[in-house]
C-alpha cells in the first residue's frame, strides 16, 4: 500500500471536466492539476477564455480545450469518442457545469426547463455514460485494480425542493439518484461513481442571492460556519475522490457545506415527543419559532417545516403513516401562517 501522500497524487492520470471557466469547476480543475493531472476541459464554443488553460499549464500540467455547448445533445454526440481518439486517457470525469433559471413553479417557461434539464442532467448521463464505457474497456490499473473515478456535482437542492428552482431541484435530484445508479452497476469493475452536493457557494450563480442584502444575511444565519462557501473550499473534497485515496467509497454524495445540511435535518431533534398531536401545545411552539425564526426567508421557513415533517416521518415517531393523521399534521402550516 502506497503512503497517505501517495494515495492523494494524480500524477499520471488525465481528467476530463466541464464549466471550469469560471466558479467551482476552476478551482476543481486546478486542484486536480496541483495534485498532478493533465487536464481536458470542455468549453462553450466561442469563448476565449483561457484562463484556466495557462493556469493548469502554469503548474506544468497539459491543458487542452474542447469546445461544446453543455445545453446540445448534438454537440454531446460523439465528444468523448473525439477526446479519446485524439490520444487523451480519461481517468477523471468530473461533471460540473450547471445553470440556474429561477421562476414561480406556475410560469415556469418550458425553454428554461428544458434547457436547465439538459445542461444539469442529461449532458451529465451523457457523459458519464461515454466516459464509463471508455473506462469499461481500458486495463483495470494498479492493486487494487481500477478503472476509473466519475464524479458529478449534485447540490442541497438534491436532497430537499428549494423555491422558485423546480427545474435545477428536478436536474440535481436526479444528478443524485443517477450517481447512485451507476456507482451501483460500476463499482464492482472498478469505477468509483460519487458526488459532492456544494451548500450556498460564493459564484456567478448566486449572484442574485448575494446581491439581495436581506436575502443573503438570511441564509448566512443558517450556515454554522458562518460564512458562504467559495469555490477553494472544494479542492480536498475533489482530489479525495479523484485519487486512490478513496478506492473503496463509491455512490457517496458529499455535502461540502459549512455544515448546513446536517443543521437543517438536526432541527428536528429539537421537536419534543408528540410535537405532531394536535394536543401538544410545546410540539406547535416550538414549531412555530423555528419557522418565524427572527430574519428566516421563506425558503427557511418552508425549510425548517418540511425538514421537520420529513426527519419525524423517517424517525416515524407520531406521523402515523394513515392519510387522516399525515393531512392534520401538514395543515400545522396553515395554523402557523
Ligand atoms: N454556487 C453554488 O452555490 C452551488 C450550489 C450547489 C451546486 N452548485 C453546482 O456547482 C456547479 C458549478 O456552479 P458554479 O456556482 O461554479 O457556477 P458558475 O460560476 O455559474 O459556472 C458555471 C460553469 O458552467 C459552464 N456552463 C454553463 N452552461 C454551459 C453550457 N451550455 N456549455 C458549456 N459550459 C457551460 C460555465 O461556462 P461559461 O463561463 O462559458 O458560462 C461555467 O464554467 C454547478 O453544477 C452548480 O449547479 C453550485
């Protein structure tokens, strides 16, 4: 067995990522680059953007750019076949690229939901599914022996449904799900499949958040690390999971979120026994207080409820699973409005 070091290097190894101009995927293309990959990256066609490039090149890696709009199943058809015919070896997929279009569910365009669905999840199948395929036939290397690591980028709204994002929490549940999917059909022939779900990120995306003052104390009250994330905060999660160093994890969807994630399904521990009768007076308080917690917006509000009635169902402690019971325990929302 290598040492700890060791097991981190990629030196040798060759990965492909997509949105690396720019946020979380540049600072995922350069740690991976640090720790001594040569890169592929998959650009918009038109943009000249290459910083990245002579960044990865800078650190004396090889850096080289595709070019393919994410938001083409054409342009998808036949790139990883052009890349690996080109001579690139693909160790590495790392699917990061991603959009956000942000509507009331009710006018929700179909052009941003298909567009948002294609960018976020079916490029991601797309790819995946080539990479995987290339990597099925290359020679399993090294001892343990393996293939290859797939790593795509879920997000929190995977695991909850977020406000006003029907179409991004739709993609990254999906992102989620289809991780596990193929971690399950490819760990046994040495392909390790996970992802990292990013809680709120200082980028380009969030721009709106940020830039609304009341919005963006409101959300950094809820982080307990007490800060936004940036995208830095990515490059040990990145490398962990593109090296040896996790050989034997696969199908895991790590949270890099200051710790968010973990806060908003522990506020259910706060709920007394009982909290879901109609008669516990301390269960409906304290419910209460959680929602219209000082500054909560309302995704915090709808947040900590649903939260709540999700934790109690999986601890099934008083939601009974009968229709009756559930229905009088999810009208507490209007008793609380
Ligand atoms: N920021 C967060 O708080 C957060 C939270 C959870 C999950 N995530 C996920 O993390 C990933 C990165 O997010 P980010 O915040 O770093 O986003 P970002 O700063 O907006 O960067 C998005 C990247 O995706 C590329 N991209 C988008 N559409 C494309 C297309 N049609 N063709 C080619 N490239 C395209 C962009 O390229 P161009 O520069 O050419 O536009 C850019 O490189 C996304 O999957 C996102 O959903 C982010």
């Amino acid at each position: 067995m290598p040492d700890v070091m060791e097991l981190f290097s990629l030196s040798g190894r060759t990965a492909l990522i997509t949105g690396a101009t720019r946020g979380i995927g540049q600072a995922l293309a350069l740690a991976l680059a640090e720790a001594g990959s040569d890169v592929v990256l998959i650009q918009r066609p038109g943009s000249n953007d290459t910083t990245t490039k002579t960044e990865i090149e800078k650190l004396g890696r090889k850096a080289t750019i595709y070019y393919a709009d994410l938001a083409s199943s054409d342009d998808m058809r036949g790139l990883v076949k052009r890349i690996t015919n080109d001579g690139h070896d693909i160790d590495i997929l790392v699917n990061c690229g991603g959009i956000q279009r942000r509507h009331p569910a009710h006018k929700f365009p179909d052009h941003d939901w298909n567009e948002v669905l294609q960018v976020n999840l079916n490029t991601v199948f797309t790819l995946a599914r080539d990479v995987g395929a290339y990597m099925l036939e290359r020679q399993p290397k090294g001892n343990p022996p393996h293939r290859g690591c797939i790593i795509n980028i879920a997000s929190l709204v995977s695991f909850q449904g977020g406000l006003n994002v029907p179409a991004y929490a739709a993609a990254k549940g999906g992102v989620a799900q289809l991780t596990k999917s193929l971690s399950n059909q490819w760990a046994s022939e040495g392909i390790n499949v996970n992802a990292i779900a990013p809680g709120y990120i200082h980028t380009d995306m969030n721009e709106a958040l940020i830039n609304d003052e009341k919005r963006a104390a409101s959300i950094l009250e809820r982080i307990p690390a007490g800060r936004w994330g940036l995208p830095d905060d990515f490059k040990g999660a990145i490398v962990y999971l593109a090296s040896r160093a996790s050989l034997y994890v696969s199908g895991q969807i790590l949270t890099v979120d200051g710790g968010l994630f973990h806060e908003m399904t522990s506020l259910a521990d706060r709920l007394p026994d009982g909290w879901a009768d109609e008669e516990s007076r301390d269960g409906h308080e304290l419910l209460r207080s959680m929602i219209h917690r000082p500054n909560a917006d309302v995704e915090g509000r709808e947040g900590a409820l649903m939260t709540g009635l999700w934790y109690a169902l999986l601890k099934r402690t008083h939601v009974s699973s009968q229709s009756s019971r559930l229905g009088r325990t999810l009208s507490l929302e209007d008793s609380v409005k």
